[in-house]
C-alpha cells in the first residue's frame, strides 16, 4: 500500500540499489546488476529530488522532499547528493517532526553540499 510506508520503505530499497557496494552483495543472490539498470535508478533519484526540492514549500511537500534524502542516504553517493542538492543555497524543514535517523540522513545528505547558507530547523 502506498498510504502505510511500505511503498516508501520499498523505494529507499531500490534507491540503494544504485550503491556498487550494495549492488555487489546482492549479485550473490540475484546475478549480475547490468549497468543500465544502476544508471536508470540514478537518474531517477536525481528527477525525484530536483522534483522535490522544487515542491518543498508546505509541510507535505517538506516531508516528500526528506523522503528523497532518505534516497540519496541509501546510495551512499556523495556525487550524486552534490549533484542534486549542492546548488541549494536554502534548506527548510520546519515543522517537522524528525526522528533521529531522520537528523542522521539530513546530517549525510548536507555534509558535501557547501552552498548551503541557510538550514531552517524550526520546530523540528
């Protein structure tokens, strides 16, 4: 069901298929990950969080946003966080209610992002 978190749970899952370190553990199990497949769930993480980061302005579209950090978090990608989020000058998640693994993605998704002057934690 998409309404319950399953469906995000699953989500994050294929997002960290993009990982070689993830995707090699898995080969064991599934065989060999064609790299096409490894670079379509790139480019889909990227159009998901340019997405979302354009959406961020109500509660709704903040918590879609932190879903997609989550994403970047199971890549274990750092080129492609600087990709997709090193241009934000601004990051607002106020009045969100974080859990810590949620402060622990934000802390991994923000670290190579140099450009950010102004992260807005209000009420979090």
């Amino acid at each position: 069901s998409t309404t319950d978190g399953r469906f995000e749970v699953f989500l994050r899952f294929v997002a960290g298929l993009s990982s070689p370190r993830a995707a090699r553990v898995l080969e064991v199990f599934l065989g060999p990950f064609p790299n096409e497949t490894i670079c379509r769930v790139i480019d889909w993480v990227k159009e998901e969080v340019q997405r979302q980061s354009r959406n961020a302005g109500s509660a709704y579209g903040k918590r879609r946003l932190l879903n997609t950090m989550h994403y970047l978090f199971e890549s274990q990608n750092p080129a492609l966080v600087q990709q997709t989020l090193g241009s934000v000058e601004t990051l607002s998640l106020s009045g969100l209610g974080l859990t810590p693994i949620d402060c622990a993605v934000l802390s991994h998704v923000i670290r190579p992002c140099d450009r950010i002057k102004r992260l807005d934690l209000s009420d979090c």
